[in-house]
C-alpha cells in the first residue's frame, strides 16, 4: 500500500522538474511491478482460493494475472499523470 502512496511523489518530482510524461508512464509500471512482486503472497492465497490448495499456475491463472497488473497500471498511471500536471503548474 505504501508503495501507491509513495509513487505519487515520484509524479510530483517528476511534474515540478518538467520532465517528460513518458518518465511517469515508465515510473507507473516500474511502481505496479514492485507493488506485484511485493504482494505476491496475495495473489497466491488468491489462487489457492480460487481454484484449490493444490493449484499450479495455468496459462488461464497468469492471464488473470497480466489483467490485474494492466488494471492496475491503468489506474496508477491515470493517478500519476494528474499529480504530474497538479505538480507542473506549481513549478
């Protein structure tokens, strides 16, 4: 959680100095990959639940996967982009 919470100054940071958009995109996926590896205990628990203790990841288990990280990429990198132009207009 504190990884969502800590990107969006890595946005501000990035809005106030001018840099281009395409640094937040890239700070957006690298910020949702560290947030997927640092809770890949849930996304295991998660799976147990859904299809059994004893589940192996499928290719349908890691399609789920790849759409939960573009939705949360989708929704991070929208976040981001905002506090970048909120931080642009203050530099």
């Amino acid at each position: 959680m504190f990884i969502l919470i800590g990107s969006l100054f890595g946005a501000a940071y990035f809005g106030y100095n001018g840099t281009t958009i395409y640094a937040v995109i890239g700070w957006s996926c690298f910020c949702t990959i560290w947030f997927m590896i640092s809770n890949k205990s849930v996304l295991h628990y998660a799976r147990e639940n859904a299809y059994g203790a004893d589940s192996k990841p499928t290719a349908g288990s890691n399609f789920t996967t790849l759409l939960i990280f573009v939705a949360i990429a989708t929704c991070l990198t929208g976040v981001q982009i905002s506090v970048y132009y909120l931080a642009a207009q203050f530099s």
